[in-house]
C-alpha cells in the first residue's frame, strides 16, 4: 500500500496496537472458528503420530492428505463469516458482505485508481486514525494481539514512540517436491481408501488417516 499509494497517508496501518486492534476481531474469530483446531491436529501428529516437521516427505503427505481438506474448510468459514451480522454504532446491523455490496451502490466503486493523492489524511488526525476503543476494553482481543504481533520494530530503542518495522511479516511455502513415483500414489490413494473413511471431517478420523497413510508410505519403501 505505501507503494502504491504514497507514504505518510494512512494507506497501511502499523505501529502501536491501538491502531491495528481492529483486524484482531478478524483474527479471533479464524483461530476460534478454524485455526486452532489444524493447529492442534498437526500438534497431536507431531507428538504422538509420527510425524516429522523437518522431513519433506512427511510435509508432503501432510499436504497430499489435508491440504485441500483445510482449504475446504477455511472457504467453508470466509462463506459463513461474511454473512454473519456486525453491530456498528449509530447504524443497523450488517453483514461483511452487505456492507460491501451497499457500500458500492451508495458511494461507487473504491480502490481502483490507485492514484496518489486522494483521500489523504491530515497528520494531526493520522495519529488517531484506525483506533477502535471498543475493542481496547475487549481482554481477549488484545491477548490475542500481544501473543501473535512482533514488538521488535520498537526493541532497538525503548524510548521510541513510533518505528516502521525493519520488515513485513510474510511465510514463504514451497511446496514439497512429491518422493512417491506416480504408480506409488495410485497405490497409496486406493489403499488408504480401503482402510478408513476419507470423506470423514473427523479431526479423530483424520489421525486415523495420517497413521495408515504414513505406515503405507513406509512399506511402499521396505518393499522395495
């Protein structure tokens, strides 16, 4: 956004907490809804399954058993969070979805152009901009963004009031390379399918399914 758009203006919102709180709303709610329950499904493989975080070939069954299965069910959570109702003061309540689709009939389109110099915040109200006081009072969304933001943007000097960050936070993840050939998958896909119910949404099925996947996987080896 400060590429797109200019520097100084508002377009991306970081610093102190208080500016940012808003999207921790956001945040809450995928962890509670979807977040936490893959978290402590690929803990418990970890701990008490087999499964290796440093090995490719673990990451790729991992991915080849349950990637399009967390992809289901994180779209599964977009769909249900943007029809869900948000109260808003001053005004009735309304779904994320509504509030984009009258948003665009009563002010147009926004966003397109990105042309610099519209819309451009002055600095004395820069500083109070994209504060939620509401959500400071709200212990679990400020929990929840002191456990998960880095605070070392501000560490190089404790007097420090503001401080861009030295770098964006982003995760890279490449793709394991496949180590089955593709006659092995058929055999991995048809055996497994044999031994448990792969259309189960049962985090306890899903265990299931990633110990005979993994001891189907070594055997295919041993075989050899």
């Amino acid at each position: 956004m400060e590429e797109k758009m200019g520097s100084g203006r508002g377009s991306y919102i970081y610093g102190m907490s208080v500016h940012n709180i808003r999207i921790e709303r956001l945040w809450v709610d995928w962890t509670r809804g979807v977040g936490k329950k893959w978290y402590n499904f690929f803990f418990e493989l970890e701990g008490s399954y087999g499964l290796i975080v440093d090995n490719t070939a673990h990451l790729w069954l991992l991915h080849h058993l349950f990637l399009a299965k967390l992809n289901q069910d994180a779209l599964e959570w977009v769909e249900s969070w943007n029809c869900h109702k948000v109260s808003m003061d001053g005004a009735r309540r309304q779904s994320p979805r509504e509030m984009f689709t009258f948003g665009l009939l009563e002010y147009g389109a926004q966003g397109i152009s990105h042309l610099v110099g519209q819309d451009i915040i002055p600095g004395e109200d820069l500083a109070m901009y994209g504060i939620d006081w509401e959500a400071q009072q709200n212990a679990d969304l400020t929990t929840h963004h002191r456990t998960h933001n880095r605070t070392d943007a501000l560490e190089s000097n404790p007097f420090a009031t503001f401080s861009m960050p030295s770098h964006m936070s982003e995760v890279i993840v490449e793709p394991p390379n496949c180590p089955l050939t593709p006659e092995q998958c058929v055999m991995l896909d048809g055996e497994l399918a044999q031994r448990v119910d792969l259309r189960s949404r049962d985090m306890v099925v899903r265990k299931l399914i990633w110990k005979e996947a993994l001891a189907i996987c070594i055997g295919l080896f041993d075989d050899v």
